[in-house]
C-alpha cells in the first residue's frame, strides 16, 4: 500500500472550513437494540437528542422524510423551538408538496428559527417508495421536477411582484409576492442523489450536494463531477456534504472490538427487519446505496479508517459507511475528507444518543482544532501523520485481532 504525504502542505483540494451535521433521531430505538416505541416519537427522548446536539456543537440536523415517517416539516420545526443555534435541514420530497406551498413553509421555518433553515431535496430512490404516495414518475422526470421546483422555491423567496408560471409540471396564476424569508435571502437548497440527472441538477441548481462515505479517489472523482457541471453552469462549486457513521472508542484496538461486536447486532437487528422501514427494506435501487455496497463487495477497508462491513450488512439502505478507530483517527479521517473538499461532515453512531454526545466531547474538537491551525497558520497539523489507521502495521493489526475473535466467537455458536 502507498501511504499518502501528510506533510505541512495543505492540500489544494481543501476546504478551509467544516461544519457538522447529525440525524435527528426521535426515539431511543437502534440498529444496535431496537426497541418496539409506541408512537413513533418519544417526546422526551428527542428533547435530549435535540438538546445534545446543540450542546455538542453539532451545526445541523436532519430531519428525514420517508412515506412512514413522521413529517420532517414537523419535526424540523420543533427543533427550531427546541434549540437557538442548531439548524434544522428539511428532507423534502416535491412530489408531497406543491413548491409554492414549501416556499411559504420554509420561509415560516426560517423567520421561527431566525435564518436557520436549510432543505434537502429528495427526487426519490425508489420507484415503490414514490408509489407509496401516489407519485408515478419516472426518475429521470422526478429530477426534472425538482429543477423547476427548486427555481419556483427561489422565486417564491425573491420575486418582489406577482407572477404567473406554466411550466412541465407546475402552473400557477397570479402569485406573490412570496411569504419572506429571515433574511429576505433564499434558504440554501441541498441535493441527494447520485444519478446522472442528481449531477446534472446538483451542479446547475443546488448550493449543497451530498454523498455517503465513500472510499477517497472516488468521492474526489464526484466532486469533481459536479463541479465541472456547475462551472460550465457559471456557478460556484457547491458545499459538499459526506455521510458517516463513525464506530468510536479509546484507542484504536477498542474501536475495533466495538465494531465487530456492532457488526453481529446490526446483522440480526436487520435481517429480523426489526428497526428499518419501509423505505429501508426494499432492495437499494438509488445509485449512492448501489455504489456503497460495491465498495463493501470489493474490500472492508479504505483509506484511514473506512469500513464498510456496515453497508454489507445493511444492504447499503441509508447512511452505512463506518469509520472506525480513536477519536484522533476518525478526526484525521475526517479531514482526508475535508482535504477532498467537503466542508459539511454528516456523523451519526449506531448507539445514537451516546455517540452524539462522545463526537461532540472527543472527535468535533479535534477537527476544528486542525482547521483552526491551518487559518492560522496556512499549514497543515500533525494530527493526520501521527494516527495513520490502516496506513500504520498496528492499526491493521487491531482490525485483524478484533476480526479473528469475532469469528472464533461465531465459529463457537456464542
Ligand atoms: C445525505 C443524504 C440524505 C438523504 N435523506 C433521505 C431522506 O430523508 N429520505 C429519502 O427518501 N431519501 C433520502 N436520501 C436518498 C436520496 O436523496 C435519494 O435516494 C435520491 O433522491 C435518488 O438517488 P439517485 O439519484 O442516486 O438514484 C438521502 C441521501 C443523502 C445522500
């Protein structure tokens, strides 16, 4: 294996700053331990999700959006109240809501949280899942329709008259001005997706385009992707956004042993189809799903700490690329990925509550420490070269050790 220079030198892929994301989680029920809630959302549990993100210094939070779930304009919206900094990102699918409509709701969301909400727009993975809620669609069509949607949402914001609009699959007369947002400001707009039409849109519409975890060279590869869309579009790069669900302890050698005892529980929990929706059930059809279970079909491990045993298990539904190691080794992993240019990092564990809080005490500092080094002093800090992870004969060595028990465990039926 050729181990990457991790001198002084900062890359001129990087970007200089990163901001954290996290899902917000509505009760206590996990891949881990999943546990039958009543109702769906456990209200005091989600106020002590909520409020630890916020004292963790977590930026945003998800709020996803599935045909079984509770609503994300909901729940986003109680995060708002709930908190005063954290910023609530509603994932948003157009074919549930007529865009005019989701402009006056966000722009609602934003002036109740004083200018912090941002969208996720989701055009949908899976043609079942749209069905669900009666959108027939084609993919390459539902992406079409999010980019009318997205400039209908920003004219909704902006336009200072009444306009009319007949469009491929919007019409309206006689509309606006638009309910304002905080700032008068359009909400940033995030794309997920990973299909050629996710590209095309991400690049010529979106202000964030996001990605799971996904082995370095290849995500560096989509970035450059969207970017050379967007800059044959004359417009900015957009932010990037990478997903992970990093598996953490105090060493190295414990991360390892949590993992592979993780790794059994996950693997029941999943084929017993005890946590998952519905949307998380049916076969992965969404390109970045597919992607992530090739990677897991070609190799365990990438880079520093990339693990993808996790998307193996989970069929790639969702966010299920792992970093795996100490603090200081997922913090150095994590600004591999800033160095490929992504400055929004998106950090959930697999024991949600506690892992939110160990990110926020351990990992988060140890990033903005780095990137505050590197403002100030225009070079990159040692903690990259001095935790290597699979880069170094120890770490590999931890990995192994933790592998061979596991299998003697399952080979001795425990
Ligand atoms: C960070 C991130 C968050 C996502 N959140 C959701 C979600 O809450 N609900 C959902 O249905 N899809 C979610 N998705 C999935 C994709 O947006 C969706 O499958 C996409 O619209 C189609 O992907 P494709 O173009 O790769 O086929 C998310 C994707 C990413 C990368």
């Amino acid at each position: 294996m050729t181990i990457p220079v991790f001198d002084a030198q900062i890359p001129a892929t990087a970007s200089p700053k990163v901001e954290f994301i996290s899902l917000s989680h509505l009760n206590p029920s996990t891949e881990l331990n999943p546990v039958k809630v009543p109702h769906g959302i456990d209200l005091d549990y989600f106020k002590r999700y909520v409020a630890t993100l916020e004292e963790q210094e977590f930026d945003y939070t998800l709020l996803p959006y599935g045909s079984n779930s509770a609503d994300s304009f909901v729940t986003a919206a109680a995060v708002g109240t709930l908190t005063e900094r954290i910023r609530p990102i509603v994932a948003l699918r157009p074919n549930t809501t007529f865009p005019l409509v989701a402009a006056q709701k966000l722009a609602t969301l934003d002036q109740l949280t004083q200018g912090r909400a941002v969208v996720h727009l989701i055009s949908g993975g899976s043609d079942d899942e749209q069905h669900r809620q009666g959108d027939y669609e084609p993919k390459p069509r539902r992406y079409a329709r999010t980019g009318e949607y997205i400039d209908l949402l920003r004219r909704a914001w902006t336009e200072k008259e009444p306009f009319s609009h007949e469009g491929e699959f919007y019409r309206f007369d006689d509309f606006g001005p638009g309910f304002a947002t905080y700032s008068g400001d359009p909400i940033p707009i995030s794309i997920g997706g990973q299909s050629q039409e996710a590209f095309d849109i991400g690049g010529t519409q979106a202000d964030i385009f996001s990605f799971w975890g996904e082995p370095l060279p290849e995500l560096r590869t989509e970035i450059d992707r969207v970017n050379a869309i967007a800059a044959a579009a004359g417009r900015p790069n957009p932010r990037i956004w990478v997903t992970f669900r990093p598996i953490v302890a105090a060493t190295d050698a414990e991360a390892w042993e949590k993992a592979y005892d993780y790794i059994g529980k996950i693997g029941a929990t999943y084929e017993k189809a005890a946590y998952f929706t519905r949307r998380h059930q049916s076969k992965a059809t969404n390109i970045g799903s597919v992607r992530a279970l090739e990677f897991a079909g070609a190799s365990e491990r990438y880079d520093r700490a990339l693990w993808t045993r996790t998307a193996a298990a989970t069929g790639g539904q969702g966010a299920s690329t792992a970093l795996v190691g100490s603090p200081e080794t997922v913090a150095a992993a994590i600004l591999d990925y800033v160095d490929a240019g992504a400055d929004l990092v998106s950090i959930r564990g697999y024991d949600t509550l506690a892992d939110a809080t160990e990110y926020g005490r351990y990992v988060l500092p140890l990033v903005r420490q780095e990137i505050a080094h590197r403002a100030a002093t225009g070079r990159r800090g040692t903690l990259q070269s001095e935790h290597l992870g699979y880069y170094s004969d120890d770490f590999v060595a931890a990995a192994d050790s933790a592998a061979d028990k596991a299998a003697a465990l399952e080979g001795a039926g425990a």
